[in-house]
C-alpha cells in the first residue's frame, strides 16, 4: 500500500477529543477497508472514499469523533506520503480564507508575524503577505505539495509536524489553521500551542467542516465529511468551546462562502464512482467544467483574540 502507512496496525480506542470523555452515543458505524486506500487517502480536496473509522458524538461538547483509529505512527505515515493535484483549488481556498479573515482582523493589529498550520503547498502564505505580514511562515507535513509550492514561498515552509519545532513564546500576531482541526491527534493542544505562541492580542483564525451544516443534514453518511483523515468534526457549539478551552476571547464563528470550479462540486458530490469518473473527464475537457460557483456548503471560520 502506498500512501497510508504500513499494512499493518492496530485499532486503539478514543476519548472525545475536547472534554476526554467517552461518549455512549454512536453517531455513524466504521466503513474501513485499508485494501482501498490508495496515495491520496491522506490528501487534501481528494476524491472521497467515503471511508470513516467509528464516529461517536460526544453530546457535552456537540464533538462527532473517532472513538476507534490506528496507532499515530500510521497516520503520520500517511500524511508524509500523501499525494497532491490540488493546486487550483488550494488558491481559491486561500482566496476564500483570506476574504473571511480581512473582514474580522482589528484594524489596528500589529501585522508583524504570522504562522500557517498544515500550510499545503503555501497558496495563504501568499495572501498573508499580500494582507501585510512581513515575515510568514508555514508548517506542513506533507512532502508533496511543498515540492509544488513556488519558490519564493516554499523557502517560508518546514515539512514536518505542528509541535516538532518549539517556536519562542509570543512570537507571531497571527496563527491560521486551514481544515487541518479535524485532521490532528489533539486539536485542544493544536490550540492551546496556539495561543502559547501569540503575542497577547493575537489572532487565531482556522476553518472547519460544520456537521451540523444543511449539506451535511443532507448528505448524511454519504458527505464527503466523513473520512478517515477526519478524526474529529466540529459544530458552532464545539468550535466555541474549543476556543474557550485553549484560552481565546471574543469569538467569532462564521459561514465560509467557497467558491470553486463545478468539478470540484462534482468531485465532492456522492455519486457512483464510475458516474463520477466519466463527468469529470468530460468536465474537465470542457470549459463548463471551469465555471466558477460560489456557495456556503458548509464550511465555519472562527476567529479568536488570545486572552
Ligand atoms: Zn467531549
């Protein structure tokens, strides 16, 4: 298998990430068969799988969470390999991101620093700098989409995990978190080292998946949501709480409007494989397959000022 570790693991049991407890409630059962992964299981904007491990719901928190995975070693595993063909829609991701985050940012922030958790191949380091940020730097795992970045801004990226660097205390203004909450071991701790790393009046800004979205209401098991990179999925009322636990005041919590090509849409939309595979190479010959929508399909920013 290439791309997700080893054949070889072994499944260990999960408290809800937020409060550490273990929640009775089974939110959706386990569809998982590691025969099926192929190099992009752990990439991002990939085709969906429509794979999960074991989701419980912890109803204190309003968390959806893993309550079974592989051991970490096989998940890092798979992140370093990933693979990566998303460059087009990683920028207009950034694009979208960084109209979110103009609109929220004190006017009067020292825009000195700013840091990008699971950066990709850097297209918001570019927006970063474009908003005014002198020095930016950004963390990313995986090898691939940083080998794609361009050159001025792959020199601004480390290829490893969140954590392996210990960054000073208090040294950025600004800390971004892109779809990558749902992804880490630890999202509290992601946060909490966060905030460890704003000067005070620092800004954390991060986007998610909302589970309690209409797309996903919608969609239900058959959301592209649900995948075994997710380990954790977050709601208005858990991103909240996130927030709060890590140390972040006057929050906001915000619809995403994205706005991608329709094969993108297509891409993410449930439908048999073969269907699928067939429009978009027919999409992708024409240039309807290039028409622009833009629409809220689910996704929240929240935005945090370090206490
Ligand atoms: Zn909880």
């Amino acid at each position: 298998m290439t791309g997700a570790g080893s054949d070889s693991f072994t499944m260990r049991e999960r408290a809800c990430p937020l409060c550490g407890q273990r929640s009775q409630t089974q939110w959706l059962e386990q569809k998982f068969d590691p025969a099926q992964l192929d190099g992009f299981a752990f990439a991002s904007r990939k085709l969906p799988e429509l794979m999960r491990f074991p989701l419980a719901l912890c109803r204190e928190c309003d968390l959806v969470y893993a309550s079974q995975v592989p051991d970490l070693d096989w998940i890092r595993a798979g992140y370093r390999d990933a693979g990566f063909d998303a460059a087009r829609e990683s920028s207009l991701a950034a694009e979208a991101y960084a109209r979110q985050l103009a609109r929220g940012l004190p006017a009067t922030m020292r825009r000195d620093s700013a840091l990008d958790i699971g950066c990709g191949d850097g297209a918001f380091l570019r927006c970063l700098r474009e908003m005014g940020f002198t020095e930016v730097t950004g963390i990313e795992p995986s090898e691939e989409p940083i080998r794609q970045a361009p050159p001025d801004i792959r020199n601004c990226i480390r290829n490893e995990f969140f954590g392996a660097t210990r960054f000073p205390d208090a040294s950025f203004d600004l800390v971004t978190c892109f779809q990558t909450l749902e992804h880490t071991e630890s999202p509290l701790e992601l946060c909490i080292e966060a905030c460890r790393l704003l000067r005070p009046g620092g800004v954390l800004f991060v986007a998610d998946h909302d589970f309690r979205a209409l797309p996903a209401r919608v969609l239900g098991a058959f959301s592209p949501i649900y995948d075994i990179e997710h380990l954790q999925l977050f709601s208005r009322r858990s991103l909240a709480r996130l927030f709060d636990l890590a140390g972040f005041g006057d929050v906001q919590i915000l619809p995403l409007r994205n706005s991608y090509p329709l094969t993108y849409w297509v891409k993410l939309f449930p439908l048999p494989r073969l269907i699928k595979m067939s429009m978009l190479s027919k999409l992708e010959r024409s240039s309807i397959g290039q028409w622009r929508l833009s629409a809220r399909m689910g996704n929240l920013t929240a935005l945090g000022i370090r206490r």
